[in-house]
C-alpha cells in the first residue's frame, strides 16, 4: 500500500509517538483521574509526563526524561540477568531470587576505583513469586524470617563475613532447592567453598550436602590470598586486593500484580534489600 499523498512522516511520527507515550503514562498512572492536576503529588507527575499534540522536540524530550529516566519507568520490573536461560527453566523458573552481596573493604580499594562487589543467588523454592501456584506466594513475614536468619549467620560482632575471592571454581547443583546448574564461587579452597554454600542453604532451611560441592583447581595461582593493605609495585605503594565483605542480600521477586500491598509498602519497588545496619 502507498502513502497517501502529502503524507507528513514528523507529524505521523510525533502523533505515534504521543500516543504510545501517553498510553503508559496513563497506564502508569491508572489511580489518577484524568490527564492529571497539581492536586497532588501524582496527579501533578502525570500532568507533567503527559504529551501535548504542540509540544516542540524540547518538551517531548523533558516529559520523556522525567518518566522513563528520572521517575524510572523504563527501568520498571528490570532485573540484572545471571548466567544462561537454563537458570531460569523449571524447576526454579517462577520461584523468588536471593542475592547475597559482597563488597569489597574499604583499606583495600583504590582511591579512584570503585569497591569491587562479588554477588550469589539461590531460588526460594519454598515460596512462589504470586499466588496460585504449587507453592505458597512468599510474604513479607517469610521476608523478614529470612532476614533475620541472614543477620545471624552472615554476621560477625555486627559486620559482614569477608569472603575471599580465589582462583578455584567451586560449583553446587541442588535444583530442587534452589542451586540451578551453573550455580558456582570463585574460592580459594574447597573450605571456603563448603562454608559459604552451608550458610546459604542454612539460611533458607534447606539441607547442604556436601558431595554436591565440585572444585575445579586450575594451575594458576591465586593472586588473592594477601589482606588488605598497601604493597610496592613499580616503586609505587598501591592497595593490595584484600577480601569482600557481606554488605547485604536482596530479594528479587518477578510478578507486580500479587504483590500490590508488598509494593506499595516498598516505594513500588519489587525488591527488598537486607543490610547489616537493617
């Protein structure tokens, strides 16, 4: 089919997108009647973000700033994806997401980089992320369990464990409780790997095996077994590496419309984080 004639592809293109704009602002905003007022605070957003058919390419660009960037629609329900799709087939698929968060102390990270962090998740296989599933939708009483469980295991005299990064491999496969395949640490001994992956199951009460845990021991030495502090390289004093400490876990749970009143106590996040300081 041909275009009609005098056909305007910016006018077509700014009505498109107005419309589609629009169309999630409203969406977004579906408690608020209407294109919004100064009523409020959301009825004054949604006011703000809606587009208007004379907006010049400024004002397009300041309301799309405001709603995907700086109210952060267009990071809504995004979560950073780990490892291959076969960590997210069954039997883990559909079951919420721990991640426990290691950061790197402080006297060993340079003054003009940023801490490292080191992070690992396990599936609540317990729990489901909505209702009406095998398991139980997970609440924010199971939550606060959980976290009360992380405090006392991955804390020492109110500060995280440190957790050394090393040169080995360490993998543990249980899908059925939450250690999908390709579930692995990088330690430097098999030690630290079987202490790290029992506080994990014991922290969501499931049972550790150890015959589970596989070490692969490559030829390379590590290069991350000195502490924290100040080495010479080059005639230069820099930060040795040093470890990484627990600095806090975080829930992540996939499925907004279950989780309306969980949400609503959580500033409309779908994750909830865990620190020692609370």
């Amino acid at each position: 089919m041909s275009l009609p004639e005098g056909f305007d592809n910016i006018e077509h293109l700014q009505k498109t997108w107005n419309q589609e704009h629009n169309r999630r602002v409203d969406r977004y905003f579906k408690d608020v009647q209407g294109n919004g007022d100064l009523s409020g605070v959301r009825p004054s957003l949604k006011l703000a973000c809606r587009a208007l058919d004379n907006d010049n390419m400024y004002a397009s660009w300041m309301r799309s700033d405001l709603f995907y960037n700086i109210i952060g629609y267009g990071r809504k329900n995004l979560a950073v994806f780990y490892g291959n799709r076969l960590d997210t087939a069954p039997p883990v698929a559909g079951h919420p997401q721990l991640f426990f968060v290691f950061s790197q102390d402080e006297s060993a990270s340079p003054s003009e980089e940023s801490p490292i962090q080191h992070e690992k998740s396990v599936r609540l296989m317990k729990f489901s992320c909505s209702s009406g599933n095998a398991k139980p939708a997970i609440t924010k009483v199971n939550m606060t369990e959980i976290a009360n469980e992380i405090k006392t295991t991955f804390l020492s005299s109110s500060r995280g464990i440190t957790y050394a990064t090393g040169n080995k491999s360490a993998s543990y496969t249980d899908p059925d409780n939450g250690f999908p395949k390709g579930n692995y640490l990088l330690v430097n001994s098999r030690t630290d790997a079987v202490e790290i992956y029992q506080k994990i199951c014991g922290v969501i009460d499931v049972p550790f095996q150890a015959e589970r845990v596989i070490v692969n021991d490559p030829d390379k030495p590590s290069t991350t077994t000195a502490t924290a502090g100040k080495v010479t390289i080059l005639g230069k004093q820099v930060q040795n590496a040093g470890g990484q400490e627990y600095d806090a876990a975080v829930l992540a749970i996939k499925g907004e419309a279950a989780f309306a009143t969980f949400l609503e106590g959580n500033g409309g996040k779908n994750r909830a984080r865990f620190t020692p300081e609370g």
